[in-house]
C-alpha cells in the first residue's frame, strides 16, 4: 500500500451541525455516522484497485437510495457509487482553504465528533482559538485545499447534503509537531501521544531542499501565527516540540 494517504470524500451526509456549538442527540450523531462508515467501507471496496504511487482523492457519490439499498428489479443491475478521481501530484502548493462546519467549547466533544467524521471518510481536524474573555473555542474543520474554488466544491457538496451552516476559511497557518519524517511510521508515537490529549491531527506532505518527500503532522488551521499561540504552549506544557508553519 502507497505511504501517500487516500482519501475518501463521500458525498452522502446526513448530519447538521450549528457553527457556535455543537448540540443534539449524540447517540444520533454516533449513529448516523456509523451508517456512513459502512458506506465508506462499500466505497473503498467498489472502488476498485488504489495506485501504489502518488496521492489519489475520490469522490464516491452514492447514487439514488440514500443509506438504505435500493430495492433490485428484475433483470436491471443496480449500482450504489459512482467515482471520480483526480491524481494529487504537486506537494510543494500551499493548502490554506478549508471548511469549518462547527466550534464548541468542549474539547473532548469536538474531538469525538471529529474522529467520527474522520472514520465515515471526511478529513476532519480538530483546532483550538483563545478568545481571551470568551475563552478557548475548539472547532472542527474539513480538508485542506489550495484554492477557495476546491474548497467550494467541499461546500457546496456539504450543503447538498444539509449541511448548510459550513463556511470556507482562509487560514494559512498550523503548529507543526517535531521535524518532518520519512514515513509514517516514524510518525505513530507523537500522533498517538496528540491524540491522547484529545487532539485530532492531519499529515501533510512536503519536499525537502533534497527534493525527497517528508511527511508534517499538524494540527489546528489558524488565520494569524499569533492564534496559535495557545495551541503552540499547550503542546509544549506536554513536552511536545512545536513551532508555527505555513499549511
């Protein structure tokens, strides 16, 4: 399998989440987000054979029917997804646009949505902002784009399926955790370390001066590198080592 991540952007959402925090049934949420990792399973599974080379995005659209299978009729053979793909091959773009579909004072919430989302395939991080006298908001955000036109795409995807609260940022910056690696597994630990404090991270490639590929693990996606001031020590209160990059 390819050290390049593939993602899986499934058309089909059915939660909604408001933009200043995140409310309602969470066993309905835990539910429903069960339903669309089974469909991301059928969609990895009907997508057929992945490049061992190079970044791949697929967009599976699940076809009229919705969560449940259409019923057969005779003699008509019936299909769930239809794919597109478009090969990722420029690793030195800046990615700064990305669509934040809610925030939520409590932490550990938005990182259990957040891993939920990443599990049904969306790319969903998780961030944090002090806001001072209105304290730390943590948000929740999905993907990384070079363009607000990609981002868009996300958006308007997202509010086809009744996600209309989601709005597209401009946020150029991260806290990158330790140096750039080589492969993922040199990775695991600092990630299993972040995400037991109840941060959901997100890898990014880059080229060195060398030209080789090295993997960044970042977190949060900030509009200023002085918003990331309270993310960046509270990382290192953990006795992680971070520093203010662009995305």
């Amino acid at each position: 399998m390819s050290s390049f991540s593939s993602l899986f952007f499934l058309v089909l959402f059915l939660l909604s989440f408001p933009v200043q925090a995140l409310s309602g049934n969470l066993t309905l949420i835990e539910k429903r987000l069960k339903e669309l990792d089974q469909l991301n399973k059928e969609a990895v599974t009907a997508s057929g054979q992945l490049p061992e080379n190079g970044s791949v995005e697929i967009k599976a659209t699940v076809l009229p029917g919705g969560i449940k299978a259409r019923k057969a009729l005779p003699g008509v053979k019936t299909t769930r997804f239809n794919f597109g793909k478009k090969v990722i091959l420029n690793l030195e773009q800046k990615q700064p646009y990305t669509v934040q579909i809610s925030s939520s004072q409590v932490k550990s919430q938005c990182y259990r949505v957040a891993s939920m989302l990443r599990r049904a395939g969306y790319p969903a991080f998780t961030s944090e902002v002090d806001f001072k006298d209105k304290g730390i908001w943590h948000r929740i955000f999905i993907g990384s784009f070079a363009t607000r036109a990609e981002a868009e795409v996300i958006k308007n995807s997202l509010e086809e399926d009744e996600i209309s609260d989601g709005f597209i940022r401009e946020l150029p910056y991260a806290v990158q955790i330790d140096s750039a690696f080589s492969n993922m597994e040199d990775i695991r630990q600092i990630k299993t370390k972040v995400t037991s404090l109840n941060y959901l991270p997100y890898t990014s490639y880059i080229l060195d001066k060398n030209k080789n590929r090295k993997i960044r693990l970042l977190l949060g996606a900030f509009k200023t590198r002085a918003d990331a001031a309270s993310l960046l020590a509270g990382l290192r209160r953990n006795g992680l080592q971070a520093r203010v990059v662009n995305r």
